[in-house]
C-alpha cells in the first residue's frame, strides 16, 4: 500500500512539473503579445499621466478659543428654555461650524455667487497658471478642445450646482483631537488660487456664524432685560444683571475674532511649484506595467485555450 501511495504520489508531482512547464512554454511562445500589450498600456498610461495638471494644496490652520459661560447660566437656562429662547453655549465646535457651511448648498451657492468664483472657473485663461510635467502642456490643450467640443451646454442652476459640488469636493476641514487645531485646506490645480478660495471661505463662513451668533445673542440679551424688568427681589434681579454683563462679554468677545471662535495660527500660502499632492505618475505607470503584464499573459493563455479548443473539436468531428 505504501509504494503504491508513493507511485501515486510521484505521478501526481511529475504531471504538475510537465504541467508548470507547458505554462511556460506558453508564455515563452506569446512573449510577443504580453512585450506588445505591456507597450502599448504603458505608452498610453505616460499619455495620460503627461495630459494630467499637477494639483496643489493650500491650508489654513486656527487654534480654537476656549467658550466659557456656556454653563454658566445655572437654573436660569431652564427658565429661558421654557419661554422658547436658546442660549447657546452648545457643544459645537468651529470645525463642526465650517464643515456644516461647507455641506449646506444654500450657503455655498451664495458663496459662489458672491465671491464669482463661477466667473473665474469659467474664463478662457482658467488653466493658465497650471503646471504640467516637464513643463509640457501640449496634451493637455489637445484634449480639452475636444472636451469642450463634446460638452453639453447646462442652464444656470445646473452650472452652479456642478460648481458646488467640485468646490465641496476639494475643500477638506478636520481638527486634531490632541490638539485641538482646526485644518481647512483646499486643493486645485491652479496653485495660485488655492488660498484665496480658503481666505474667501474663512472670510464668509465666519461673517455667517458671527451673524447668526449676534443675533442669538440680542435674543438673549432682550429676554434677561424683560424678566429683569419684571423682576423685584434683589437676589434674581443681581444673577440677572451678572447673566447680561456675561452675555455681553460674549457679544464683544464675538465681535473681537476674525474668524469665528478661532485664532489664526498658520495662514494659507500658495505652495511651492513641486510641492504637489497629485498625481502620483510614478505610481500610475507601476501599477499599469504590472497590470499590462498580467493582463498580457491572460491573453496568451485565454488565445491558447481557445486554440486547444478548437483542436480537440477538429479531432472529434474526424472520429465521427
């Protein structure tokens, strides 16, 4: 039983030896198609990663500061509650602020409109001021006649919704949790254009919230002033006026910011010429030589099989 299982065992090793080397007789004999498929991917692949602009990315970074009296309002905010008049001093934070702006289209629609930034993405010159690699442009001019060409023609609205929806796309807000720093950036091809997209947003975003926060403010301010006015023991009419003297601290400490709750730390700068974030062309013409390859040798087997195929029905017509 033993050397018939080892008699077993060494056929079964010398069919998947004939078998490994039959592959590769195969691939030796469709070199030709994987050498020409390798060539033509990667030859197309260095077209398009040439045509491609380089992006950049600009950045602003803003140290929040500490809002305090948020919970100083004690039973009194429970009181307030009741008469339908909010207090603020909620949990959100400024990077929740922008990254809310930033998601609401009302907002951003306004925001394009404003600052015509439609108007500057559309201009004739928009891609001047790209950069290319090896400073070669020729492609890139050559495909976007033809895109041009093929576009379809949008109403208003359409357009400004596409815009937003890009503009939402390359903006990127976080805040690190160690540190609390709040990061708005913005990536574009146009290097130039980049921060000024991030100090129109700062700009807008804050006049937005410090507005909206203004307002909750005389709110509040108004209806401490009414119960105080009602008012007649001392004690309640002393917590109310410290309420509004903290209240207004708030108002003024609002009005002293340039960007709503945060200072600026780091402003943003247009970057330096290779200091790109994408493409990664070297990265893209790796992944297609190896994927050309492969693909190559699934040709050469797929047209080996077929060719076997077509073999074995020949020799079977003959037998009938």
């Amino acid at each position: 039983m033993k050397n018939v299982n080892m008699s077993e065992c060494q056929s079964v090793i010398e069919e998947d030896e004939i078998d490994l080397r039959e592959l590769w007789q195969t691939i030796k004999k469709g070199k030709k198609t994987i050498f020409f498929t390798t060539l033509i991917i990667v030859f197309m692949t260095f077209i398009y990663v040439l045509k491609m602009p380089n992006s950049y990315k600009s950045e602003a970074i803003l140290i929040p500061t500490a809002s305090k009296g948020g919970n100083a309002l004690g039973g009194l905010g429970g009181l307030a509650a009741m008469a339908g008049v909010s207090l603020g001093g909620g949990s959100m934070t400024p990077d929740i602020a922008f990254s809310s702006l930033l998601n609401n289209y009302g907002f951003m629609k306004d925001f394009v409109e404003k600052n015509k930034i439609d108007k500057y993405y559309e201009r004739e010159n928009a891609d001047e001021d790209y950069v290319f690699a090896l400073g070669f442009r020729g492609l890139y001019d050559l495909f976007k006649s033809e895109k041009k060409d093929s576009n379809e023609i949008l109403d208003r609205e359409a357009q400004v919704y596409k815009l937003v929806k890009s503009l939402q796309g390359k903006f990127s807000i976080s805040a690190d949790k160690k540190s609390g720093l709040i990061t708005i950036s913005y990536t574009d091809y146009d290097r130039k254009y980049a921060p000024k997209m991030v100090n129109m947003f700062l700009k807008d975003a804050s006049k937005y919230l410090v507005d909206n926060g203004l307002k909750n403010i005389d709110s509040r301010l108004n209806y401490f002033e009414k119960e105080m006015s009602k008012v007649e023991a001392f004690e309640l009419r002393q917590s109310l006026s410290q309420m509004i003297s903290q209240i207004l601290q708030e108002k003024v400490m609002m009005k002293s910011k340039q960007y709503y709750q945060c200072d600026l730390l780091a402003a943003p700068e247009v970057p330096y010429v290779k200091d790109k974030t994408k493409p990664k062309r070297g990265l893209i013409l790796v992944v297609a030589f190896i994927t050309s390859i492969i693909l190559g040798i699934f040709i050469v087997f797929f047209r080996e099989f077929l060719k076997n195929n077509e073999e074995e029905k020949e020799v079977e017509g003959e037998r009938e």
